[in-house]
C-alpha cells in the first residue's frame, strides 16, 4: 500500500534531494512557489519550497527506505507517534490546488469575522477550509497542514466562502 510521507532535508536541500529520489524512479513532490530576491546589484525571480526542508515522497515502506537510502542531504522522516507521519491524499491535493492560482480576488461583501472557521465553496479552491486571519478589502484564509505544522494563506472574494463555525 503506498502512502504519502514526508522527509526531511538539511537547510536548502530540497532540490538536491527530489532530484536524487526522482533518479531511483521513486514519486517525489516539491511544492515550490516563485519568489522576488532583491540582492544589492540585481532582482531575480526565484523558486523556493513553500516548506523548507521538507520533500513529500509516494511509496509503500520499501520504495520509502530505497528514497532515504544513501540520498545526499536527507535527514529523516517526519514522525508521529514513532511511525513515519503520513500525509493524506487530500492534503497533497489542498497543496496542489493552492499553487494552481496564486493570484488574489477582490471581496464584494463582508458577513464573515476574524477567527471565523469556514469551507471554500467555488473556485479551484473548493472543500478547502480555513480561518478568517485578517479583514483587509479581502479574506485572508489560512488552510492548515496539520502534519506539517504549516499554514497557506489565500486571498478569496466573499461570495466563494460559506461559514463552517463562528469564532465567538
């Protein structure tokens, strides 16, 4: 049975290792987002992991220990309960979804408050939820990878949310 599991890399490894995994024919996922590094001579268009030293690999236990196996600047799998964690599929595919459109949406209306818990109802967003973590002329959502310990934050139009739970 193939699992999703997370392995951790040295500091700026990332590609380093999803390059050497990707040779042993093992599926390998590195989200990455496009980044402006501002250096004093020049500006250049970067990609980053949008998780830092994390690389998620798709295997069974076998296929998991042949990607760890003598791969230069992997450290370990990310564990819980002294198992390797195990991502969810729909979490790979949350992440995914996320990068698809990073561009942002005006708000038309506001019926929703700070801390409220909603559900992304249109859009290539959709099922996703979150928590409202600021008002500003828009919805910032935070969709929280809870294996990760990390957070996405999206821009969405009022109309595209329905409330899940009220903070107060």
């Amino acid at each position: 049975m193939k699992s999703w599991f997370v392995l951790r890399t040295k500091p700026r490894n990332e590609f380093k290792v999803h390059d050497q995994i990707i040779k042993r024919e093992i599926e390998v996922y590195l989200p990455k987002v496009e980044k402006l590094r501002i250096w004093s001579d020049r500006k250049k268009k970067i990609f980053v992991p949008l998780f830092p030293s994390y690389v998620f690999i798709y295997g069974n236990n076998a296929e998991r220990l042949r990607a760890i196996s003598n791969t230069t600047g992997a450290m370990g799998y990310l564990m819980y309960r002294k198992r390797p964690a195990i991502v969810t599929e729909k979490e790979i595919e949350s992440i995914k979804i996320s990068l698809i459109e990073p561009e942002r949406i005006k708000v038309d209306k506001i019926q929703i408050t700070e801390g409220d818990l909603v559900e992304i109802t249109y859009g290539p967003f959709t099922g996703l939820t979150g928590i409202i973590i600021e008002i500003r002329g828009s919805y910032k959502l935070v969709v929280n990878i809870t294996e990760l310990s990390a957070s996405l934050n999206i821009e969405l139009n009022a109309s595209e949310v329905k409330l899940l739970k009220k903070s107060k």
